[in-house]
C-alpha cells in the first residue's frame, strides 16, 4: 500500500466525481490522448488513413493542407507511433514513401467514429452525411457505443470514476494540465 | 433518383474506400465535429463537464487555463449548444452562471471516452492510468467500441464506406476541406 492509499484508504472504491478537486489531472489520459491527436489536421490525416489513403501527396491532397503541413503532421505522426513510414519505388519513378497505420494508430479507430457520428447527428448538412460506415458482413451501419467490459451499455450518469494505479492528489493548482 | 445516383448508379452499394477520390471531404463529418470540439482546450472542458464540473471557476483551474481563455471556449461551447448557461446565486452573493451539458454536449460522450481509453493504453506513465471509469451497477471498466446497429463488433477492416444523402462528388481539389 502506498502513500496515497494510506491517506485516502477509501480511494479505490470511492467514485472520484463527488470530490473532483481530490485528484491532479496532470497526468490525464485525455489530455496525454490529446498531445498526440489534439490538432484538427492530425484526426483527418488519421481519416484519410482509415480510409486506406497511404501516399503523401494523397493526404494532403485528401485532407486539403499544404504539403508543408502534411509533412510536419506526418511525421509527428511517425515520431509518435501512429504510422509508419516505409520506402517503395514503382518501375521508373524516384523512391517514395507510404505511410500506414499502426496498432497503436489502429486503435483510435472508436475515437474517430465517434467524432464521426456525432458529426453525423449535429453537424450534417440537412439532407444528411455524406457517407455512411457500414458493417461489410450484414449491411448495418456502424458507429461507436459506451459499453462496460460486461456489455452492458451505459451513459454518463451510469459511471463511476475511481482512482488507477497512476492517481496523483491534488497538491495544487500547478498540478493542473498547465500547457492547454 | 437524384443527379448523383444517375451518374454514379451503383454509388449507394459500392465501397467508395475503393475509389476514395470520388468523393468530396467538404462536408465530412468528422471535419465538422472538429470545427466545434477541434482544439485541446474544448476538449477538456468537455472533459470536466462529464465530471460534474458546473462553476466557471471551477472549469478554469481544473482545467489549467487562464480565465480568459476559459470565458472564450465556454462561450463558445454555449454557442454551439454543447453547454447551456443558468444564472444562481448564493445567498449573500452575486449572481454567477453554472454550465451543463446539453443533449447535443453529452452526445460527445463516447468520443471523449474513447480518447481517455486509448490514452490509458498507450500514454499513461508505467504505473498506470490516474482514474478508471466504471459501471456503477457491475463495477466492470467501461470503455467506447465500435459496433454495428445489430450489435456485432466491428473493426475498421469489417467496415464499408458508402454513399450517405449529403455525399457530394469530388470535382476539384478545392473540394477538399481547405480551412485546417
């Protein structure tokens, strides 16, 4: 048992929402999740890539950035494990790279449904989305659900938030996420 | 039988991942989700929101912002219908305003919980993540996956993407969302 479990002995059990200002948000894995897809550019380079985009001047092209930009995204991207970048070179042509995703890339898949369907329900155009993601094996359309490891749906108000292994106190305001 | 579905008869059917530069992103709904919940501070907001945060203050110092920036992206929140904004008051003090997600802001849910998911796995520190949702009823960790509307688990290979009402063909580069 640690220092913190000796301080708040009910912590581990507690649902940390009645007493938000206990916990430090500093090491938050939404704002971590963040560092790394926080930009507007990064989560549709991250589309195009889902949509099996894997050549440089289709991304930009795709997602409608400058090659500049584009690359500077991309590469972050690379440097932080969501694709990879590997050499080919087509009969004639000079060496070029594609990039694809990673498991690690891969697995923001739910993130970006979400987005996507609920761009779907508030933000499309009246006459609706322009495409729909579809279950290839039975037709039905696809989108991202809260669900506990028990497979029971659930909403926010059905939530509890406990304290992880990782929970660091709240010492002071500094402790917040400070670079927003 | 609208002009596109003439043009393009099997449209309705086909994959368009398979011939992804016939269609345009100038309407994608991901880019318009992220054109309200495209930046950090958004996000985290949100974030604080799901955990019951309701005073201005509050938002401002859990989240690590300036106040200033805080006013901003809260206003701008309310303005596009993710909070709505209440007047109260103490008795002995001024009349200050609390924010509450809207239906359209809890809508987001299973956005923010896939990024915190994801984040668990692969950016917390070693020891862990700081905090784990899970389901007051069974206790088990919640997490946000994609299915289809019948209920299978999808991912992104099972995953077809076909046309939806709004979609619109590409014509131009132009097209593409130019304002990342």
């Amino acid at each position: 048992m640690g220092t913190t479990s000796a301080r708040r002995p009910a912590a581990r059990v507690a649902d940390l929402s009645e007493d938000r200002d206990a916990f430090s948000t500093a090491n938050c894995s939404v704002a971590r999740a963040l560092e790394v897809v926080g930009t507007r550019s990064a989560m549709l380079l991250l589309r195009e890539a889902f949509y099996g985009t894997r050549r440089f001047d289709q991304f930009a092209r795709r997602v409608g950035v400058t090659e500049a930009v584009a690359a500077t995204r991309l590469r972050a991207m690379v440097d932080d494990g969501l694709l990879t970048r590997t050499p080919y070179r087509e009969p004639g042509q000079r060496t070029r790279h594609e990039y694809r995703l990673t498991r690690k890339g891969r697995e923001l898949y739910p993130a970006l449904v979400a987005l996507l369907h609920w761009g779907d329900v508030w933000a499309a155009d009246e006459i609706g989305p322009p495409v729909v993601l579809t279950h290839r094996t039975c037709g039905e359309p696809v989108h991202a659900e809260v669900r506990c490891a028990a497979g029971h749906p659930v909403t926010p108000r059905d939530v509890a938030v406990i304290a992880g292994p990782g929970l660091r106190l709240a010492q002071t305001t500094e402790d917040a996420c400070a670079d927003v």
